[in-house]
C-alpha cells in the first residue's frame, strides 16, 4: 500500500507526497464530522481541502479509499489518524489542512 512510496534523490520530507485528488471524510477529537478532498499524502502526511475550520494541535481521524495508483493494482479504504500541523485560511473551498498521519490502517472490506 503506501509504506511502498519511497523517497526521490533530494526529497526534503520523510516520505514522497504523491498528488491525489480523493474524497475524504473527517472526524476531530471533538466530535466534529466533515468532508474534504485530498491534495496529496504520503505515509506520513496529507494535505486536504475543506470548508470547515480546525486549529493546529486538533488530532482528526480521516477515511479514504487509496485508488488502484496508489496502491499497486486494487482500491483500499483506510483511516488514518493525524495531528493537523498547519491550517491555510484562504485555500480554495475554505481552508487547507497540513497533517502529520499518526497512524494508518486498512478498513476491511465488506463483500456484498
């Protein structure tokens, strides 16, 4: 999944952001649920747009589902649980949010 990103010669951050637009939803340590679009992410972070408000320090849970790309042949939902490190008030739809993934793990599928 994405523990196979690997850094490019010269890449600053700690693992490779990959652009993704992808639908995301949120819950905050508050309670709070919202929905975003994705940037880009990696292993270790994700950048998301949305329209609600949320403060540097605030801990968000966050699922998505990794496209085919991203993965190595096969879509996969995920959370990942993250600490928001940088908030963009002028972003387009209302803020962007910078956030360190904390933890990342694969939803089980359900088959129907």
């Amino acid at each position: 999944m994405l523990g196979q990103f690997m850094n490019s010669p010269g890449e600053r951050r700690s693992h490779q952001r990959h652009a993704a637009c992808l639908p995301v939803s949120v819950r905050s340590e508050s309670g709070q649920t919202f929905s975003g679009e994705t940037r880009d992410l990696s292993t270790s972070g994700i950048f998301l747009y949305t329209a609600s408000r949320v403060q540097s320090g605030n801990l968000l849970e966050m699922i998505l589902m990794l496209p085919e790309e991203l993965t190595g042949g096969r879509k996969h939902w995920i959370c990942c649980k993250a600490e928001v490190v940088r908030v963009e008030e002028s972003a387009p739809g209302g803020f962007g949010i910078a956030a360190s993934i904390r933890a990342m793990e694969p939803l089980p599928e359900i088959l129907g």
